[in-house]
C-alpha cells in the first residue's frame, strides 16, 4: 500500500457506525449534543491504514500550573520508507473513570492531529427541544444519515433543531 492510499483510509470521512452522540449542554428547555468518535473505533481506524504493527501510542503525563492530565503521542510508521513519524496531543482528566478518560480523551485529540474524524468539527449544532439526561433513540435514527450528508458536501445549516420524535423544529 502506498503512503496516499493509507492517508486516504485514515483521513476518509467517519460512518454513521463510527460516530456516536453525547449530551453536551441541557439547559432553559433545550438539549445540545455533539458527535465524537471513540478510542476503540481510533485504533480500528489505525489498523485498518497501518495494520497493527504499523502504529503505536505512547502516553505522558503532563501538567499546567495545578491541572494534571495526558499527552498522546500516535507514531505512524511510513509504509513505504519505514520511517516513523508521531503526532500528539493531550487531554486532562475527565469527571467520570478520570484516568482513563484522560488517556482516551488524548488518544482521540492525536487522531484529530493525524486527520481521524476531523470533519466533525464542521458538522451543524444539534439541538433537541426539552432538557434531556439521554438522547431520544428517534433522534439518534434521525441523525444516521448526517455523516454522508457532510462527507458529500450538502449544503447544511448552522443548527439542527429537533423534537424528541427526530422532527425538524423551526424556530
């Protein structure tokens, strides 16, 4: 496999599969989640570029002033020079399981660095109207078909707003 061909399995857009839903804010009767991609589906991504000998992490603990948390470092080795070359970048601690947030957190802000599920930083806010704890299962079947949306460039708005049943909301 050549060095493009496996930047391009890297870098090529997140399915629906590989992409899951947090809540990020639920306040004054509304509810915004946000899409992000987890360490598991990371390293599938990696091995599926690099094969499971052609990459490594290695983590670091770092510290600014008081705050504590961790540096990852994804070493991608060149398929066709044999060459490695790393990219990194660090996370603090999360509230919940902190460590192992922390380590997670990392990894995925380093896939970011090398081009993993960077388009998801140009996806639409999506709002839900109500205060929500969990994302209603209809809105998360509603949102499946975002990542193609975005991956093929369709012009899409700022805000997704929707009902609990997946419905647009106009505001």
């Amino acid at each position: 496999m050549t060095v493009q061909e496996a930047i391009a399995r890297l870098t090529r857009p997140l399915t629906a599969e590989e992409i899951e839903w947090k809540v990020i804010a639920s306040k004054n009767g509304q509810t915004t989640i946000a899409p992000f991609i987890d360490a598991r589906a990371v390293m599938a991504r990696l091995d599926e570029a690099f094969g499971p000998f052609g990459w490594q992490v290695r983590y670091t603990p770092a510290q600014v002033g008081e705050e504590h948390g961790v540096i990852a470092s994804i070493a991608i080795k060149n398929p066709e020079t044999g060459e490695w070359v790393e990219k990194q970048d660090g996370s603090g601690a999360t509230d919940l399981e902190p460590f192992k947030g922390g380590i997670s957190g990392a990894l995925k802000r380093a896939a970011v660095a090398w081009g993993i599920g960077r388009e998801l930083y140009t996806y639409p806010r999506v709002v839900i109207e109500g205060e929500h704890r969990y994302i209603p299962s209809k809105v998360l079947e509603r949102l499946k078909g975002l990542p193609e949306a975005v991956a093929s460039g369709k012009p899409l708005p700022e805000v997704i707003r929707l009902n609990p049943n997946g419905e647009a909301v106009k505001k």
